[in-house]
C-alpha cells in the first residue's frame, strides 16, 4: 500500500484494489494540551486514543449501516480501517450537528444564547482549510463556489440529522448525552453521497450530566 496523505489523527493509504486504509493515530484535536473536537491543531497524545477511536468508529458505522445509512466502512483490523475510495466535496466539507450550544457556537453566537442552552439539531458547514481555521460557509456560498448543488446541501443536512439522532440515541442508553457532533461526507465512485472518515470520541462532545466525557472514556462505556 502507498501512503498518499498524513492527517492529524489518521495516515491514509492508497491498497492496490482501490480501496482506503486509515490507520489511526494516538493524537487528538485540541489546544494547550486539552481536547477539543472543535480545534483544527493536533492538542494532545493520549495512549491508546487511535484504536479507542476506531473501535467507536466501527461500532457506529456497523449500526448505521444496519439501518439503510450510505457509508465508507469496508472492514477493521488492529489499528486499521478499510474504507472505499471516496470524493470529497470541494477540498473537504464537514458538517457539525450542534444539540446544545457550546464550544466555538458560543463563542461565535455567545450574545445571543447562554452557554449550554439547548438547541434543536443545528447544523452548521465549515470547509477542512487549516489555513483560514476551517471557516463557516452557508448554502448560497457552497452553491456559488460549486462545492455542493441544492440538492446536495438538502441531502446532507438531512442525513446529518437522522444519523446524529441514532448516534445520540444509543448514547442515551447509557446515560450519556451528546451535546455536538462532526460529521464528513464524500462521493463513491458512482457520484452517490456517503458518510465517510471516523465516528469517534474524537468527533464529538459528550456529557455525563455536567462532566465532560473523554474520548478514551466514552470508547469504553460504548463498546
């Protein structure tokens, strides 16, 4: 297999069928040495975060896959994951579904809205750009730069929505609740949308009453 691109908590590789391996990685997005699935910068090493992150990964792509969801997940091993090959969106789209305001959404939006007020499954686009800190973009933008048509963007948010509500769904059922989540989608080779990269800890911010749950914590109590 040849490697073709080093991202912050995943190595990607090229396998002579056409198909993807991600190999997870031990770091995770944050700043200052603290965790936050928001931040664009590698912000901590923690021992044992890449195969916490895959095994969440797998156990969440397996379900949505069970329920009729389009995704990338091919098979996982050791500390790898097997993915069909994808398109991105643009450059890369990621999409944010926000349960509670927290994070950069208060920190942009915090004179509107008190921290951790609820929300109802906003969702917000920003573009993978670590130059410009993966920059919010509305609708009229993704159609205007021809990153998404109408019907993609109605597609997408609504996928994001019912798939976020699984994922919070079997959060629930361990007494844990899910405040936001960031979600990625590509193209198969047939131009069909689908859910791609991780499902992880990682990904997501997670409450177990007022205590923020960690990646590596959330991993065990879930798989």
């Amino acid at each position: 297999m040849k490697k073709f691109f080093e991202g912050k908590t995943k190595d990607v590789y090229q396998l002579d069928d056409g198909n993807i391996k991600l190999i997870f990685k031990d770091d995770m997005t944050g700043a200052d040495g603290k965790f936050d699935p928001g931040a664009n910068t590698v912000g901590v090493t923690v021992d044992g975060a890449g195969k916490a992150g895959l095994a969440m990964s797998t156990y969440f792509f397996e379900l949505l896959e069970e329920k009729g969801y389009a995704t990338h997940f091919i098979s996982a091993e050791d500390n790898s994951m097997t993915v069909k090959a994808a398109t991105p969106f643009g450059k890369g789209l990621e999409v944010i579904c926000r349960y509670k305001a927290l994070g950069s959404f208060i920190r942009r939006y915090g004179g509107y809205i008190e921290n951790g007020a609820p929300l109802d499954a906003v969702i917000e686009f920003t573009l993978k750009d670590d130059e410009r800190g993966d920059p919010l973009i509305n609708n009229d933008a993704l159609i205007a730069l021809g990153i998404l048509n109408d019907y993609q963007y109605d597609e997408i948010k609504f996928a994001t929505q019912q798939i976020c509500d699984v994922i919070r769904a079997e959060l629930a059922e361990r007494g844990l609740e899910l405040c936001d989540i960031k979600l990625e989608f590509g193209k198969d080779v047939d131009g069909n949308t689908m859910l791609i990269d991780e499902i992880s800890g990682g990904n997501m911010r997670v409450r177990d009453g007022d205590k923020d749950v960690s990646p590596l914590e959330l991993s065990k109590r879930l798989v």
